[in-house]
DNA sequence: CCGAAAAGTGCAACATAATGCTCTATTTAT
DNA sequence: ATAAATAGAGCATTATGTTGCACTTTTCGG
C-alpha cells in the first residue's frame, strides 16, 4: 500500500554497510531481533518509535520534508 | 523518549500553512479524526502508515538521511 | 463578552505491532 | 560440498496503536 520499501531498503543498506548483522542492530538499537526480521523482510507496520529507534543507532535521521511538486524527473 | 516532536510540529505546521483543520485533514488523509488529535497533542506513537498517509496529504515527504556527525552548529 | 468552530481528553472495543521461542531457509566462508 | 553464520517464518502472548462516541477546553471572529 505505502512506499515502506524505500525506508526498508535504506535501512538495510545502511546497516550492511556498516558491517552490522541484525542481531548487533537489535543489541545497538533496543528493537528486538524478531520485530527487526520482520521488518526488514518487508512485513509489517513498524511505529515511530521502531523506526526512530533504528535510524539512530545506524546514524541515520528521519526528516519530513515538502515534496517537490515536479521534480525533473 | 524520542524527538517525536520534531515531526509533529512540522505536519502540524504545514497543515496550518496550508489552512486546513483536523477534520478535514482526516478526511484526505484517511486517518481517523481521533487520531490525528492524539498525535498533534503529543500523545502515542503512530505507525509508519499513519505518519505516510499524513504526509502525504500535506504534501510532505518522510526520507531517511544520513546524520551530520557534526554539523557546523 | 459570547457563541461557534476547532482542538484536546476519557473510556472502551478492536486491530495489530512488538516480542520470545523454535524451526527452516539462505548466505557465506573454508 | 559442507558447516557455520545470518536471515526469515509460524505461533502465541502481551502491549499498544487506531477508532468512535461523548464531553471539556481552548481559540477566534463578531
């Protein structure tokens, strides 16, 4: 239904370029290993909190930003 | 616990740009009016589908950045 | 100041996110 | 090819997000 594939693939990215395996991430983050399995396998509706959670411990910011009305695609 | 109110304010503040209340904007957005005072008063912690389709309606973008390890502050 | 509109709150029902445990599948290194 | 490491899945439990309804509080225009 929504674009979470983007915020997934981001995720994911980030954390094998860091050389950091689910299990560190969950350690590093406080999220489960479970609740970031499913996550990462493209399931489920994780909350703020869950994201917020993982972006910090990856470096990562989440930001809200206006859309570009027509971008040059 | 999080910098929740970092987005809070602005899907707050670009619905107030854009002149538009929570009534209505539960209306484009599909989320429930309930809700979305929950969520400008501060209060629970919404999902990702909720945060989207919020964004969305306001036109606004959510996007993972890389953190500035130290930004010129 | 007063009334209407908009925003916030308490309560309860329902849906589902988060989690642990166990097991399976896939990936990776030797 | 195989073993070890890493990732994904099923199931059940607990915690909590979402929602509607009714009511209170705040904001704003006249």
């Amino acid at each position: 239904m929504l674009h979470f594939s983007e915020l997934i693939k981001t995720i994911k990215a980030r954390r094998e370029m860091l050389q950091v395996n689910q299990e560190m991430l969950a350690e590093l983050s406080g999220v489960s290993l479970r609740t970031i399995k499913q996550f990462e396998s493209g399931k489920g509706n994780p909350t703020l909190q869950t994201i917020s959670k993982l972006a910090d411990a990856l470096g990562l910011e989440l930001t809200l930003q206006v859309k570009q009305l027509y971008p040059d695609k």
